[in-house]
C-alpha cells in the first residue's frame, strides 16, 4: 500500500521574489475574491494564499505586491502574515512537514513522531534540511483530532501515523 501522493512545493527562489507583479491569470482570480469580499482588507488571507500556492512562501516583495494591489498598508499585511502560521516566510523545503502537537495528537504519540523526524532528517521543528528537500513544523491543532496523531505534508494530510507509517511515507515521497 502506497501512502505517499503529495506532489513537491515549488519554491520561487528570493531573487525572483524581490519585486513582483501579477500576471493575467492571478489578477483574474484577484479580481474575483474582490468580489465576495465585502472590502478589499477582507479579501487578503486568501490573496495570500494564492501568492504562497504560486511562489511557495512570501517573500517581502510579495507582501509589497499584495499591499500596493489591495491597497493596504505593508505594515498590516506584514502583521497578518506574521500572525498565522499557515502563511511561510522563508522558502521552505520541497516537503513542508506539519506535525500537530497538540493534545489528542499528543496522546496519540505524535511527540515520537516529531522525534522520528528530528532523527531522521537531522533538524529540528523550524529549520530545513541543507538538501532543501524538507522543512521541519510543529503546529497547532490541524482539526483532525479523531484520526490523531495527524501530519501535514504540503496540503496533504496523513492520519492515524505511526512511525512505521512515517518512515514509508518518507521514503515514497517523489
């Protein structure tokens, strides 16, 4: 049985990120957020998303396009960016690994898990492998509390982990 379906992030390097503009496409799709948004303010998180789904993080150039496009201040997108942690910051790896941490994943074992994961990739939560294959979290509640302990890779999640399960799935990503 194959665990593994989660396709690599792709990560625009900070060189790429320094100024940004958005094409066609993204503008359309900017367009009709605006639309089920009562303001433009209310329409950010998902612009965000959209911007980390393309470029894989956002980069301060980003946050910069994002500001001048909504019309918001840079500080208070930088202060929404900074709040959620859903939102990268810094270019993560290929396989940004999520392990929820808190209690029903905690008592289910998630805590071996992470440490699994600390062995075998040698990092810790918050750091990335020097191949940039992989970057280490631990998160809050991922709301999957009855299949615990659950981890997230990329927009994947992979429920009721072991760490027999974690090795295989490690070893089966592409």
């Amino acid at each position: 049985m194959s665990l593994a379906r989660t396709q690599p992030l792709t990560i625009a390097p900070p060189e790429e990120l320094l100024e940004v503009s958005f094409d066609d496409g993204m503008e359309e799709i900017i367009e009709e957020h605006l639309r089920h948004y009562p303001t433009r303010q209310a329409a950010l998180l998902p612009v965000l998303w959209l911007c980390q789904e393309r470029w894989g993080w956002l980069s301060a150039g980003v946050l910069r396009a994002v500001a001048r496009r909504l019309e918001l201040a840079p500080a208070f997108v930088e202060g929404v960016v900074t709040f959620y942690t859903m939102y990268q910051t810094a270019p993560p790896g290929k396989y940004l690994l999520q392990v929820c941490t808190t209690l029903s994943c905690a008592l289910c074992g998630a805590s071996g898990l992470l440490e699994r994961l600390k062995e075998k990739l040698g990092i810790d939560p918050g750091e990335t492998t020097p191949d940039g294959r992989f970057t280490l979290l631990g998160v809050q509640c991922l709301g999957a509390c009855g299949e615990a302990p659950v981890i997230q890779v990329n927009n994947d999640y992979y429920t009721d982990m072991t760490t027999e399960k974690l090795d295989q799935l490690l070893d089966e990503l592409p």
